[in-house]
C-alpha cells in the first residue's frame, strides 16, 4: 500500500481461530455445472430454494457482512415471485 502512495498502513493478522464471519460456502453463478445458485440466490437444481444467506458470498473481509446479506435478501425478494 505504501508503494502506492498511503502513508499510514494499519493491518490485524487473524488466525483461524479469531473467524467469526462465516462466508463462502455456496457458489452463484449462471452455470449449473460449476455453481450451486444463479445470480438471483435460487437453486439450479430445486425450483422452490433460495438461500439469502453469508453462503452466497465468494469471501469476507474483516466487517461484519449483516447488511450485506439483508441487502441480498430485500433485493432476491424484490426481483423474484416471493413478494406476491
């Protein structure tokens, strides 16, 4: 970061232990053959399962996720057959 121009530079090591934001455990995509959800969080393979849930993120940083996965959630309902 400093090679680029910041001054200050701050970082926290975590160890496996300290993981608290569990992400990442269900793939999105458009494919069937190399993802478990399409972009809109719903199944491939179950026509009635949507998951809105940290799993459909490919990774997490170091803040907490809760509005991004409410945000998900508001917007899978909002452009699916949910809200009717």
């Amino acid at each position: 970061m400093r090679s680029v121009g910041y001054d200050f530079v701050a970082s926290q090591h975590f160890g496996i232990g300290m993981n608290s934001h569990q992400c990442g455990t269900v793939i999105a995509g458009a494919a069937p053959r190399t993802s478990v959800l399409d972009p809109w969080c719903r199944a491939h393979d179950l026509e009635n399962l949507w998951v809105v849930d940290a799993g459909f993120f490919p990774s997490s940083g170091a803040m907490n996720p809760a509005l991004t996965i409410a945000a998900q959630a508001l917007r899978v309902v909002a452009e699916s057959d949910l809200a009717s």
